[in-house]
C-alpha cells in the first residue's frame, strides 16, 4: 500500500502560497529551488503526483509549460501527476495529467493503482492535503520552513490535526530552510 505524503514548503508563519496563489516567495529565498539528495531519494520513491488546481496552473504558467512541455519533465519525470480541479485547465503537452474532481476517497483506488506500488506525493495545497486527511488516507507531512513570512496567503494545512495523531520523525537543516517531518495517525472512527 503506497504511503501518502504531503511534502511541501512554507514560510516561516506558515503560508504556502500569497493571496493569489504566487509562490515567487519561495524561489526568492536562497535553496528555495530545491534539489539536493535527500529530496531526490524521496522523489524516487513517488510513483504519482496529486496537486490542486492552483498549484497545477501556477506552475504551468510560471514556467510558461504550455509553450516549453520540456520543461515538465523537470518538475514531475515521467510520473502521472492527478490535478483536482472545478474548472478546466490547460493541459501540458505530452504530460502524463489527469483531472479529477470530488471527493478524493471516490478517486483513491485510481490514483493508487497510478502509483505502481510506490509513493503518493501531495504537491499542494493545504487544502487538498487536508482533504486526504480528512479521508484517513494522509501518513506523513514533510514542511520546508522557508526563511520568509508573508502578511497573509493560504494556510499550510487548513485542518485541526492534533497532537495525539503527529509524531515528530525527523528535524533537520537545508541550508537557510529547517525540515520538519511527521508522521500521521489515521483517525479512529
């Protein structure tokens, strides 16, 4: 059974993303890039992506993805990457991108049997992550904290998860950034 993992980043007063969905904060911020070893281990492990939609079109139309598909493989590989959306989006040529919507208990056995027996990563937002929570489906949380704060913006994780479901599994410094990670316990009915 694949292991569902949010693994985002956030700023220091925890925010992922401004007001209108921008992440140019974090590319701001020195590492903010991402890529050493540890998160290259961890992507090995992914056998699938699942984002909301405004981090899909962030990302397609910051990296202008439409126009230059090459650059999808250096986002995502070769991994089907599953976006939950209301409303249409523009598809990146040549991407593995499949599009759901509803609730994610409805779409769990296709994006599981998508992950070849590997990892199910939660790209963003907290929302959606809240909602596999919420699914008794999400075991771990991995949180960059970025060296900036924003006046506001949308919430890390926008749920009540509380101290007796997380379990401190790891802490550790990337350059300016400190990594915290937890895993989840599933929720008792």
């Amino acid at each position: 059974m694949p292991r569902v993992i949010f693994y985002t980043a956030a700023t220091l007063n925890g925010f992922l993303a401004d007001d209108q969905d921008s992440l140019d904060w974090l590319f701001a911020a020195p590492g903010g890039e991402g890529g050493d070893d540890d998160f290259q281990r961890f992507l090995d492990g992914i056998g699938v992506l699942v984002q909301g939609s405004s981090t899909y079109r962030w990302v397609v139309e910051h990296e202008d993805l439409i126009a230059h598909p090459e650059k999808w493989p250096a986002y995502y590989g070769d991994r089907p990457t599953w976006v939950f959306s209301r409303r249409d989006q523009p598809v990146v040529p040549g991407a593995d991108v499949r599009f759901a919507s509803g609730d994610v208990r409805e779409m769990w056995p296709a994006i599981r049997d998508s992950a070849g027996g590997r990892d199910v990563w939660v790209v963003g937002g907290g929302d959606l992550a809240g909602q596999f929570d919420d699914a008794g489906l999400l075991d771990e949380i991995r949180v960059s904290i970025a060296p900036a704060t924003l006046p506001s913006g949308k919430p890390l994780l926008p749920r009540r998860i509380g101290a007796d479901r997380l379990t401190l599994t790891g802490v550790r410094q990337m350059g300016a950034f400190a990594e915290l990670s937890y895993s989840v316990a599933h929720p008792t009915e």
